[in-house]
C-alpha cells in the first residue's frame, strides 16, 4: 500500500470500502466488476454499472421460471403479476413510502414519467409552473404543457434559507425569480376558471451537473408557501404540488417519504444498479393520483371500450391506469437483484463509500497549483449552510485553467482521459440552467454559442474563451480509491505545468521547439523545404492516394474528398464511428477518368466513371457543418458494394454543388486561427493538411525516449507521416517550422495558412492484418507537448490555395513533388 492511500484510509477509513460489510470494496472489484481491468469508470450519473454476479442471478430467474404476459389469466401470468406486485413494494420501501399513500407506476424511465405528469398534471391558466435553475432538460419540458394550457412558468433560484431560533427548522426560503414565461393568454382570458388552481413546483433531489443535494424540507415549504422572492412578489395561488427529481440522487440518497409528503417522484433504475435500462418509475401521492387526468387510453389501462361508438371505461387502480400497453415485466422481474445488491451493502454504507470518495477528490483538485501558483482546478457547486443545497453528492464537476488562467477545453480532456483508460462525461449533462448558472453563462451568451453552431454533445468547449459545458467525475458503490488515483495522476501529469511561465503567458505545451535568435527571414532562407509526397482522398474518411503530381482546383487537390458516404438515416459517416472506411483504398486515374475503389470485403474493385452522371437524374440536399451541399447519388449496385465493404448499409454521395465557403474570424491567438473564405468539397476544416517530415521525426524520437525518472524506454513504435492523413508531406527545415507560418509560395502556387490542425482519436487507428486496432499513441504524447490555448492539440498547420495569387496557365496549376517551398 502507497503512503498516499494510507493517508487517505487514515482520514476516510471509517467510511471507505464498506467496513463490517458482507464484502470489502476490493473484493467486490475482484469478484464482480471482473471486467473492468485497469479502466477507472467515473460516469456512474449518467449510468451506473451493474454487478456481474447480479446478471447471473438475473439469468438464472429467467431461465428457471416461465414469466407470461400479466394481461392473462394462465399460471405463467399470475407469476409474472406477482413478481410486479413485489417489484412496486420493493421501489416504495427503498424509498421508505406507505404503500398506503404511495403507488408505484413503472414507465420505460424516468423521463416518461415526467412527461406522465406534465401531460395528466391539471393545468389551467391560473397555474404556475415552477422550477429551480439546477432542472434536467426532462423536467424542463414539462413547462410546454403548462404553457399549452394557458399556464405561467419561471425558474427560481433558491438563495438563503432562514432557520427557527428554537428548533433549528427552516421557517422560511429566500429565492430570486427569473422571467415569467406566458403564452396563448387571450385564449384564456374570458374564460371563468371554476375551483381551486394547481401548481408544481419541481427540484431534484441532487442536481446531476455539481452534485448539491436540496434538502427535502424545500417540499414542506412549497406547500406552506414560506418562498419569499426578492422581487416582493407573492408566490401562493392555489393549491401545490412538488415534483422530486430523484432520478440521480436516488443511488446514495434515495429521498425519505416517511419525512416529507412529496406529491410525485421520479427514479430510473439504470442509475440505482446498472441493469435494467429502459425502466423507470413515478411514485405518485395517491391524492395527487386523483387529479392526473389522461386523454389517451390503451391496452391494459381501460376495462371496456367499444370500437365504433364513443365509449370506454377506464380501470380504477392507480398503476393500471397510467401504465400503457403490456409492462416490461422482464426488465420489472430483474428489479429483485439489483435491490438485493444495494440492500446488502446498505444505502448508508453506500453514502458514506461515495461520499468519501468525493470528497477526498475535492480536496486533492482545489489544492492542485501550477508552478506560478494559480489554481489548475475550478469546482462547481459548494456546501453553504445558507442555501437549502448544503450537502454534496458524489459528483465532482470541474474545469480545469492553464498557468496563465485561460481555460482547458472540457472536451480536450475527456479526449485524453479517454486515451488513459478514464471514462467520464463533459459538457452540460442536459442541465442548462445549472451549466449557465455556474459557468456565470448570460442569456447573450447562450444566444451567441447557438447563432455560432453550438448544439449539445459537440466539439465546441470554449467559445469567447469562455467555457461551454464541464468536467464530471461521478461515482457509484463500486468506485474505489484507486479509481481517483488514476484520474488524479491523469490530471497532474496532463494538465499541471512543471515549469514556471514567462511573463508573456505563453503556453506551458506550445512548441517544444524553440528557434535560434536569428532573423525570421534569414531563419527560412537557409533552410531548403520541397514537397515530398502529394495525397488525395476521393472518399471523405476512406484511404488515399499518392501521386508526384496532381492538378489543383478552386476547392483544394482536384477530387479530393469529392465522395462521402451517408447512412440510411441521414448520417455522414465517417471513421470515428466507422474505423473500418480506413481499408477502402482508392485511385483516380485522370486519363481515363474513372475512380477505382477496392475493400478486401469485396471481391471485385468498383469503377466509377467520373464524367458520367452519376446514378439518377433526382439531385438533393444534405447538411454538413451548418452548410447545404448540392449531392447526388449512385444507383443500388454501388450502394451495396459499399455497404459491404464497411459493414452497415449506407449510400455514396458525390458533391456536385454548393455555396459553402468557410468565413470564421481569428480567435484565441496564433495557431488556432481560422480567418477563410474558400470553396470546400467535403472537409472538416480546410483545403489541405500540411504535415513536415522533421516534425513527424521529433514526435518519433519522444514516442521511444528513455524516461529519465525510471530509466525505460517509453514504447518502441515509428509513426508514418500519413497516420496524419494528409495532402501535402515536405521535408526540410527543422521541426515544426510550419507552425509559424502565414503565407507559403510552392512553385509558383501561392498558400494561406489557416493555423494549426486540432487532432483527435483517429490518428490512433492503426491497420494490422486487414483489421483496425485502436491505440493511445500518438496522441497521448501529443498531448504532452503540443497543447495549446484552449488545450487543443496541434499537429500539423491546414491551408487554403490562394488561386487568385497564383494565377497563370493552365499547365501551372499542378503541384509537382519536389516543388521547393518558400515560406512567406
């Protein structure tokens, strides 16, 4: 055991690794979570693992007994009705919920059940829907409902909490509302409202971006309308009703209906223990019950319809009147071992494991400093003893800085982490008002973000050098100590700075290479750079081609990235998510005029004439990064042939048209500038990808470097040039040159550099015996020295052909390799 666990256990022991429990923390790895191995998994709020020893109970159930549709009257379906009879009293005791004044309606998870209440939830236009900022998006949606109906609805935010002198109670809340959204009010406005006014009121019980718990006492003052707004404004009219969303905080801290009379509460079981997903479950107040009305009915929630005259009688019981069609009593019938697997351990036991955990993690990033002593770590959410959110769950939501306080992108680190064996979630985790609000994100902002392309689960983390989303680490019951050792060494070694800055700021993983103090000019002029190799890719994402000479075009290398492939749903498919394209190997022969593409899944190559009309006389339009590309397709034989060679079904697209010409103003500085304005085919970012051959061989000697710490060779690998996929190799000069160039004249060809190329996954694929094998190199040792602002990872500089600077005749505009290049 290492001196920092044993530290650790000295501060954490009492609570850590379920002590006196029917199994320690280490054993439950070793037994149960076999497959784990070496990766630290760190993303339990958005799905928590289930136990290898409770899927082989759940198989042996299912194999042993014979469970039939419950809307029956055979054995078979009475079994299976009293195993969904034992499941909902399972839900209610975890919860701790009188079967008496609770009922347990299973829906396919957490987010129908929210859309259950929405939908059945009486508004009227005397109703107001409320909800803190800290809401997933599926509690957000309820509003589209309330607002239908004529309702009003604002987000709060809970600010301070006043306690009695006496019993330490809180008396009353403090919270600032946000604006009132209205809509369809005229149609309203005459009619007379009969009977009392309902509203909801909705909170998590944790929120899933920081992991602040609210106090379930928030229920008891919501009914008894102790908020009181900074505005003045009075909150009460009507009766109301709180909705818990306990979806995430229900896995440690399932909330205590013993204690608190909440009206609705929503869970998903994938969170609790891993298995089954597509299930979820509403426990309703049976007098809330009572006002939930439904329109729509369905098998098993109707006692008797008739067909062609407008009759049906609906069932009484509250379950079977809000569970649609035929229950998936399987995934119910599993239920019974993933409790079997909390209760074991305990949720106390579970709380404090976790609880530990999180902490300890806290503590270590809040005290992480580069060498200039700014923090590396920015910790959203905090235990304020004022507020109603005055615990934390385990949930750790971070963004990390650079010495010189500039943010590191949260997707470049959940890139990294991933390379490491880390697996985590970035971004907003579908919590926006809990994202803006501790991102300190204004409604300007937001609204620039989206007009600049960004949507959810892209690769936009910064933006006005403000980040867009977060770091989370989350953690489950089989977390252990190890698991936050891993991330922490990950954090230290990849974002820590081991040098101090000079006072310019400029970057701790800029470039490794530092030129001598000459002039600029007299730098380049003794340097002699050619063109080595010359590279098309026909196909977006598929193997290229080699050529010592090809013809150049308004959009690039004449053809390249001409083709994609599209799936049948509308996708571009490309080799992050389909590595296999990377075997399809191409050649254009120019003076015949026909691409040849080969697959070793294909027996034949394919011919595709390249003057010819493609496949049929219908043209359509597809999207590709916020722009519309006239395209045309292929007739069905070359559509199967490629859906072949790659595995799934997809279609071939060629590029006909478009109006698409890249226009983004410079930003963050030298080397992420993207100022263009030029014809594209169908790129990610630019025309060309230039790649130096020193450049490649610095980066080689780095991948076999002894480590001076343990006096090891680090790894024993060569990378090719074309690992980089790119257009354009040259040769000379010294290493990483290019990054400091603006303009470049090759021949008489003139060239715009557009800044460095932010790499990704795909530089890991490597081909070996017709297969693709994913690996962490190169672009974890990238990582360690080619990180710039923003913490992207530059290798290689893209380019944009400058066709009006080098206009001349017809036979000119070729590149040749051996071109000397000239840097300008």
């Amino acid at each position: 055991m290492g001196a920092a666990k044993e530290e650790f256990l000295r501060e954490f022991g009492r609570d850590y690794g379920y002590p006196g429990g029917p199994k320690t923390i280490d054993e439950i790895r070793a037994t149960e979570f076999k497959r784990l191995g070496g990766m630290a998994y760190l993303d339990h709020a958005g799905a928590t693992l289930y136990s290898e020893l409770q899927m082989e109970s759940i198989f042996k159930d299912l194999t042993a007994n014979i469970y039939g549709n419950p809307h029956s009257q055979s054995d078979s379906s009475f079994a299976t009705s009293d195993i969904v009879r034992s499941a909902r009293q399972q839900v209610l005791d975890y919860l701790k919920a009188s079967p008496k004044d609770y009922k347990c309606i299973f829906s396919s998870g957490a987010t129908a059940a929210l859309k259950l209440v929405g939908e059945a939830f009486p508004w009227s236009h005397q109703s107001s829907f409320v909800y803190t900022m800290e809401n997933h998006n599926s509690v957000l949606g309820i509003r589209e409902y309330a607002l239908e109906q004529g309702a009003q609805a604002y987000a709060v935010n809970i600010e301070e909490a006043e306690h009695d002198t006496f019993t330490g109670n809180v008396a009353s809340v403090r919270a600032t509302k946000h604006q009132i959204l209205t809509r369809n009010e005229a149609k309203f406005l005459d009619k007379d409202h009969t009977g009392s006014a309902y509203n909801l009121f909705a909170f998590p019980s944790e929120c899933n971006f920081s992991g602040s718990k609210f106090s379930l006492e928030l229920v008891k003052i919501v009914k008894e309308d102790l908020i009181r707004y900074s505005d003045g404004s009075p909150s009460f009219k009507g009766c109301w009703k709180v909705l818990i969303d306990a979806a995430k905080g229900c896995a440690t801290d399932p909330p205590d209906l013993s204690k608190c009379n909440a009206d609705f509460v929503v869970i998903s079981f994938y969170k609790l223990f891993g298995y089954p997903t597509g299930l979820g479950a509403l426990i309703v107040h049976t007098d809330a019950a009572k006002l939930l009305k439904r329109t729509y009915f369905s098998g098993g929630t109707v006692a008797a319809s008739i067909a062609d005259i407008n009759y049906v009688k609906r069932r009484e019981g509250i379950e079977e009147l809000f569970e649609d069609g035929t229950i998936p009593f399987l995934s119910i019938a599993s239920l019974c071992h993933g409790f079997k697997v909390l209760n074991s351990l305990t949720i106390p036991a579970i709380s404090r494991h976790t609880s530990s955990l999180a902490t300890y993690l806290r503590d270590i990033l809040v005290a992480l400093r580069h060498p200039n002593g700014t923090s590396v770590c920015t910790i959203y959410g905090s235990r304020s003893s004022k507020t109603l959110c005055n615990e934390m769950g385990p949930v750790v939501s971070f963004n990390l800085r650079q010495p010189d306080g500039s943010w590191v992108g949260h997707r470049e680190v959940e890139k990294l982490a991933s390379l490491s064996g880390i697996q985590l979630r970035t971004g907003c985790f579908c919590n926006p008002g809990a994202c803006a609000k501790y991102l300190g994100l204004s409604h300007s902002d937001l609204a620039t973000n989206i007009a600049a392309g960004h949507v959810c689960w892209d690769d936009c983390d910064i933006i006005n050098g403000k980040p867009t989303g977060a770091v989370r680490v989350s953690l489950g019951y089989m977390s252990t100590y190890e698991d936050i050792k891993k991330f922490i060494d990950f954090v230290s070694t990849s974002f820590v700075s081991t040098r101090t800055h000079a006072s310019d700021g400029s970057q701790f993983c800029g470039r490794s290479i530092h030129f001598a103090d000459i002039g600029f000019e007299n730098r380049y002029s003794a340097s002699r750079f050619h063109l080595k190799s010359i590279t098309v890719y026909p196909i977006k994402s598929c193997a290229g081609f080699s050529m010592d000479r090809w013809p150049l075009s308004s959009g690039g290398l004449l053809h390249d990235r001409e083709w994609l492939l599209q799936s049948l749903t509308g996708e571009t498919l490309t080799q992050k998510k389909v590595p296999e394209m990377s075997l399809l190997r191409t050649y254009i022969d120019l003076s015949q005029g026909i691409l040849y593409i080969e697959s070793p899944r294909c027996k034949g190559r394919l011919q595709i004439t390249l003057n010819s009309s493609p496949c049929n006389d219908k043209r359509e339009q597809i999207s590709w990064h916020g722009q519309i590309y006239q395209v045309q397709g292929y007739n069905k034989e070359v559509d199967t042939w490629f859906s072949t060679a790659i595995g799934r079904p997809c279609t071939l697209l060629r590029h006909m048209s478009s109006s698409h010409c890249v226009s983004s103003c410079e930003r963050d500085g030298i080397g992420t500038c993207r100022e263009s304005r030029s014809r594209l085919n169908f790129p990610n970012e630019a025309q060309f990808l230039l790649i130096s051959e020193e450049s490649v061989s610095d980066l080689n000697n780095r991948l076999n470097s002894t480590d001076a710490g343990k006096d090891v060779r680090r790894t024993s690998i060569q990378i090719n040039p074309m690992r980089f996929r790119p257009n354009l190799v040259i040769s000379g000069g010294r290493p990483y040159a290019e990054d400091e160039w603006r303009n470049i004249k090759i021949g008489n060809k003139y060239f715009r550099s557009l800044g460095g190329c932010n790499r990704c996954q795909m530089i890991n694929f490597v081909i070996d015996a017709e297969q693709v094998q994913k690996t962490n190199e190169p672009l974890a040792t990238l990582a360690s020295y080619r990180r710039v602002k923003q913490g992207k990872i530059l290798f290689g500089v893209l380019l944009r052909y400058e066709s009006e600077a080098g206009e001349g005749k017809t036979d000119d505009l070729w590149l040749q390799v051996g071109e000397s290049i000239i840097p300008e």
